[in-house]
C-alpha cells in the first residue's frame, strides 16, 4: 500500500485527479469506479479543468458510482446521480450512457443491483476505483458490519452517516433516506487499482482506524489493506494520528 500525505487538501486533490487522468490516457477504454461527497467534488473540478484545458478526453471513459440513496430520482438535488452531473459529466465528453449510477427508484432494487453487477462485468471490470471514507469506515455506503465479499445490494444507513450527511438535507439527519444502493466491499475488492483520498481533521480518526487497527468486517476500510494496488492519499491533518500511531 502506498500512502501519500500531502502538505495540504489542495495537493491531495491534485494528486487524485493526476492519478484519475493519467489511468483515462493509459487506456484505450477505461472503466472508472467513481465516489461522491465534499472530498470527491474538488476532485472532479481539477478533472473538469484539465478537460477544458483541452487536455484530458473523457470519450472513451466508462463510469461506475458506488452508490445512490433509495428513493431519491436524478431530478432531485441530493441524488448522486444529479451529484455527479453537476459536479462531472456536464461538463465533460463522457457520452451519456457511459456513466452509470445506481437507479435509487428502481421498482425491484434487487434486481436493480443484480444488474448493476452485470453491467460492471460487461464493461470489464473496474479499473481505477475512487474512494472516500466515512465516519463509520464505510467505503461507498457499506455500512459496519459489511462482509468483505458482499457484492452490490440494498443497505441501511448508520445514524452516524445520515448525521454526517444531513448538510445536503437542511442539516436534517431525519430527512437522509433511510437506505441506499451500494456496490459491495467484494465488487471493491475487484476492481484492479484502489485510490482512497480522506482530507480534514474530522477524518483523522478513522483513517487511523483503518490503516492501523484490525482488519476488520466492523471497519469496511481496513478491507483495502487486502487489495496489492492500494494508494491513499491524505493531507497532513488527516494524517495525524495514523502517522503518531504507526510503528
Ligand atoms: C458519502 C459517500 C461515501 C463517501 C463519504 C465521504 O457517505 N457514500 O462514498 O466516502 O460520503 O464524504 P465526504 O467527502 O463528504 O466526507
């Protein structure tokens, strides 16, 4: 595993979206694994200007999101599928079609994930999987405990994670749906390079957690001590307590 502590967010960021462009011009069809979240949207801003820069050509590129709160349509705000045209394929030349999230209004959700499965299959299987963490380590939304073979499938949110989320949502923990899609840690674990980015003291534990503490189905993030392509990327405060920790 290899750990980037960045003297600041801003370079952490940077150092992300490098990695996301260079795995987009390495491949003649690349199939990303994407992620959401405060973290993710400076992510996508680099991508979006190296894309304007007229350096950077999504035409080719594949997506996959993590996860979709049940519930919630494209149309509405705080889906991540209008996440993720607001903050990335608006603005870049990804075909419509070519990024693809979880459908959170999908009739039969089971089917709905048996098909998302199918669909990463189809395409190849991941490549280069985003990730972020949350407070309760899940990666995508695999809340503890999650098996580290769990596949794609309808989960239920901690208390923690719709607190943590409630910003979107009035500040409104009440009002984060209750449950979400997500892919499960063993599609994770498939994909063939992991790239975690965590910034801002609010992670620092949890990032110790998971880079020091017992792997572990109760911290879905440890889960990518077992993958052999990992790099996670952090600023110096989330940094703090793995590096005081670690022997
Ligand atoms: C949500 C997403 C996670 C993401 C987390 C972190 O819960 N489902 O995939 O890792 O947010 O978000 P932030 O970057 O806002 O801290």
């Amino acid at each position: 595993m290899k750990i980037i502590v960045a003297d600041t967010s801003g370079q952490a960021f940077q150092h992300a979206a490098d990695m996301i462009a260079e795995e987009i011009r390495g491949s003649q069809a690349p199939v990303l694994g994407l992620a959401t979240g405060r973290t993710m949207e400076n992510i996508y801003q680099l991508l979006v200007q190296q894309h304007e820069a007229g350096t950077l050509d999504f035409s080719g590129t594949t997506s996959f999101n993590l996860d979709e709160y049940v519930g919630l349509p494209p149309t509405d705000p705080n889906s991540y599928s209008h996440y993720m045209q607001e903050h990335l394929f608006s603005h870049v030349n990804m075909p419509a079609g070519q990024g693809h999230v979880p459908n959170g209004v999908a009739v039969d959700l089971e089917a709905e994930c048996a098909r998302y499965e199918a669909a990463i299959r189809t395409a190849g299987g991941l490549g280069l999987q985003l990730l972020g963490i949350g407070e309760t380590g899940h990666i995508g939304f695999n809340e503890p405990p999650s098996a580290f073979d769990s596949r794609t499938r309808v989960v239920h949110l901690d208390d923690v994670t719709r607190r943590q989320n409630s910003g979107m949502f009035g500040d409104d923990p009440e009002r984060v749906p209750e449950r979400a899609l997500t892919m499960g840690v063993g599609t994770i674990l498939e994909a063939r390079r992991l790239v975690l980015v965590a910034v801002g003291e609010g992670k620092a534990a949890i990032v110790d957690e998971a880079l020091n503490g017992p792997i572990s189905e109760a911290v879905s993030a440890t889960a990518i001590r077992l993958h052999d392509d990992v790099t996670v990327i952090l600023d110096e405060v989330a940094a703090r307590i793995w590096h005081r920790n670690k022997e």
